[in-house]
C-alpha cells in the first residue's frame, strides 16, 4: 500500500523528461549473532570477518518484502531504479560501528563491562559500505 501510494506521487509529481527516481532498500542490522552461526546474545561486537555464505540473509531483512516492492516496480508506469543494498550489506556484520561510537550519556559501570550491551549495530563505519552504496548510484546514475 505504502509502495503504491509513492507510485501514485511520483505519476503526478515528477517530470520523467527531467527526472530518474531512485529507491534504496532498508540497511540491515547485526543484533543477532545466531543469524551467521554465532552465540546466542552475540551481535556485531568485536566482528572482524564478513559473512561469506552466498545463501546468509538476516533475520532483521525479510525477502518477500524485496519481492512485493520488485512486483510493484515493475508495474510501475514510471521508471524506478531500484537499489537493493540489503542483501550485500547483509554480509557486513564486521562494519558497524559498534562500540566506536559517540556516547551521548555516560556508559554505566554494567555496560564498560559488558561492550556486547552497548555496540551499535546499526549505524556503518566510514569509510566503508556505504561507499559501496555510492558507487551502486554511481553506476546506475551514468550507466542505466
């Protein structure tokens, strides 16, 4: 529904003569270490390697959904470059930047002592993978 009503905005709002829409897919998170085969309670803390199984997709990033917003694109009378940093990024447990982070409060003595309850799993190194993300709106941009 979500897709479909950006649709609708684009059909009326944008100028195809003068303007290419890009869509990027949500960036996946590392929380769960048990995902890649690691311990319960494990999250990207201290991950120094990417996931190397060409079949890994994490539990935080769900297929069908790139499949529905695949379906609705391709019904699309306008022009979408859709842009899947889900899946390549999935493999990245190692780019967050996990404890190497602003803290915006004081760290409690529980949490010093224990990294795994405070890495930010979330947000992503620089330089790094969203580099990676660029160069893929690079290419698509001058090489459609």
């Amino acid at each position: 529904m979500g897709m479909r009503s950006m649709l609708r905005w684009v059909r009326k709002n944008m100028d195809r003569k003068k303007t290419r829409v890009f869509f990027t897919s949500m960036s996946p998170t590392h929380a769960k270490g048990i995902d890649w085969g690691g311990e319960p309670g494990e999250n990207c803390y201290n991950q120094t390697t990417m996931i190397e199984d060409p079949n890994y997709w994490g539990s935080d990033s769900r297929k069908s959904i790139m499949k529905v917003i695949g379906e609705v694109f391709s019904k699309s009378k306008y022009p979408i470059t859709f842009l899947n940093i889900t899946q390549l990024s999935n493999y990245r447990k190692d780019a967050h930047t996990s404890i190497y982070k602003k803290q915006w409060n004081p760290l409690t003595p529980e949490q010093l002592a224990n990294p795994i309850s405070y890495a930010d799993c979330t947000h992503w190194c620089l330089p790094g993978l969203q580099d990676t993300w660029n160069e893929l709106l690079f290419a698509k941009l001058f090489y459609p």
